[in-house]
C-alpha cells in the first residue's frame, strides 16, 4: 500500500468518484510548486521590497506605469519557464473520473490549460494578455520587446497587463459562470489560496450552502480555518495525484 502524504479519508475517494460535478478553486498555492511564487508567503529577490498588494492597483499603474509593467516582465518570463505541476496534471486527469469538472482559478499563469483541463475560469485575468488601459480592449498577448510601458496602437493610451487589481470588477462571464458552476457541483475545492481576496474567497460558503462537500487543501492549516469543510493538510502537487489512486 501506497504511503499517503496526508490523511484522506476514504469517503471522501468514494465521493470523488461518485461525482457528476465537481468545481475547484484554485490560487497561488497550486503554482508554487512550480516555481511561481505565492502573494502572501515571504518573497525574496528584487521584489521583496514591494508589497504586491501596492503594484496590483490602479493607482499604482495610474502613478507608476514602467514599475508595474516591470513586476509584470519578470512574473511573465518566470512563467514563460516553468512547467504545470503534478497538481495541475491531476486535476486534468479527474476529467476522466469525473464528467464535469470546473476549475475556477485565481492565477493568471495559464499552467491549468497548458496541463490538460478544458474547463478554465479565469477570474483575475491572463498575464500574457494585455489590453488598452482607456478602451478596455484585448490588443494580444505580450511580446517582450520595445520600452516600457507600451501604448496601444489605436487611441496611444498605455496598454496594461489583463489582469484585475484590487477596486476592479471581476470580467463577468467568468465570474457567473463559476458562481454556477459552485452552486451546482457535488464536490468543492478550495486549493493554495488563503482566502483573503473576495469574491473568490466566498465561493467556500456558496458551496457549502448549496450542500456540497467542501475540501480545503493548504500548507498552512490555518488557512480557510471554518468549521464543517475537510480538511488536506500539505502539497497539492503531491495530494492530488493520491485522490485518483
Ligand atoms: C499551498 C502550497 C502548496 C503554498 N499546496 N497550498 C473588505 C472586505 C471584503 C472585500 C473587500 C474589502 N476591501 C476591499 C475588498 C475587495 C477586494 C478584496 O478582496 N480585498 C481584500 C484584500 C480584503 N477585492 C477586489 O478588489 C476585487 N474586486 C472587487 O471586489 O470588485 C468589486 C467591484 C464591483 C464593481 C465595480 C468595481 C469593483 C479584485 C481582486 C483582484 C485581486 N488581484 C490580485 C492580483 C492580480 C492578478 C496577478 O497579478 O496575478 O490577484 S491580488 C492577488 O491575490 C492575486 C491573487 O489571485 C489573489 C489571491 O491570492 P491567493 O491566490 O490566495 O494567494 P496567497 O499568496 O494569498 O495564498 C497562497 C496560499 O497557498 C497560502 O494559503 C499558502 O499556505 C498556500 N500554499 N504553497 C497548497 N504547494
């Protein structure tokens, strides 16, 4: 018998397979071990003199637009070089246990759809894309080249990273579509986030009241510490390939 880097209960395998639809959460936790850093956990490097949390406003691009584009020039080369985790593989791989599985996530690395799952909400956005700071518009993915910051090519304004900042609405197909997705499901996961970031972080309590199982998976088991959800202690790149043995 396999030695299991947490405790899963068995009922909870049973239910998993039973499924007909499961919908999952993720955050930053699930790219950590791919070598992308957390938020909320110590950075180190260059950027640990600044608090992402400063950088991802729009006030902050308002007042410092070549500091912001620079954060984001390095997040998306380290990106660029990294693969999907064993996590994000698994989570592909439920596809062929589970007939509907939603993945709703909060990172913008695009590791869920490079490992394989068809189903991808994504709620803060791409960091490959970038769109025109006044239009709104997608103008494509991003090239490293020229100086920074850009401009868009049709009104000059500053082109931007597509991803949402604090004070800024959520983009709303993904979002009701993942609402949803969380009402209907059988099974919730709420994986590598710390829950501190609304409105993904009320998904947990959606689920529960539409009666799903709710499955918290962290590190750090004071993470989403509410009473009644199950609880998987450790590294979701390693726990994740055990709930399908
Ligand atoms: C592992 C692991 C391993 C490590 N395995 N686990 C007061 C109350 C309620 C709400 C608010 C409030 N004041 C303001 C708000 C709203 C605000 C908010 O929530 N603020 C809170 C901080 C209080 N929210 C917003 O502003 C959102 N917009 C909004 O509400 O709009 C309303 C509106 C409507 C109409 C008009 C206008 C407005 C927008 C939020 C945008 C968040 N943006 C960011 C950056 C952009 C994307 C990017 O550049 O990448 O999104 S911030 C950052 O936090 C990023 C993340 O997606 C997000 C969540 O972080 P996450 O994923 O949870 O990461 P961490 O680091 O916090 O946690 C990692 C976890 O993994 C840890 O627990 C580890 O233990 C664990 N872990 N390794 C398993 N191997």
């Amino acid at each position: 018998m396999m030695q299991r880097s947490c405790d899963i209960p068995q009922e909870l395998i049973e239910n998993l397979r039973a499924a007909n639809k499961i919908a999952i959460l993720t955050g930053a936790g699930m790219s950590a071990e791919s070598g992308i850093p957390t938020f909320r956990d110590a950075l180190t490097g260059l950027w640990s003199q600044y608090n992402p949390e400063d950088l991802a406003t729009p006030q902050a691009f308002e007042h410092h637009p070549r500091l912001v584009w620079e954060w984001y020039s390095s997040r998306r080369s380290l990106v660029r070089q990294v693969s999907p985790n064993q996590g994000h593989q698994a989570l592909a791989a439920m596809e062929r246990v589970v007939p509907t599985v939603t993945v709703i996530t909060q990172n913008v690395d695009g590791l869920h759809q490079k490992a394989g799952s068809s189903r991808v909400l994504e709620l803060h956005g791409n960091i490959h894309r970038v769109k025109c700071s006044q239009e709104g518009t997608i103008v494509g993915t991003w090239e490293e080249t020229g100086t920074l910051p850009p401009r868009c090519p049709h009104c000059q304004a500053l082109l931007r990273p597509d991803a949402v900042w604090f004070g800024e609405p959520l983009p709303q197909e993904p979002l009701l579509e993942a609402a949803e997705a969380v009402a209907a499901c059988d099974v919730f996961f709420s994986i590598g986030t710390s829950g501190q970031v609304y409105p993904a972080a009320s998904f947990v309590h959606f689920a529960r009241r539409s009666h799903a199982e709710v499955v918290i998976m962290n590190t750090d088991e004071k993470a989403q510490d509410f009473p009644d959800f199950h609880r998987l202690n450790g590294p979701a790149g390693q726990i994740l390939p055990e709930l399908l043995q």
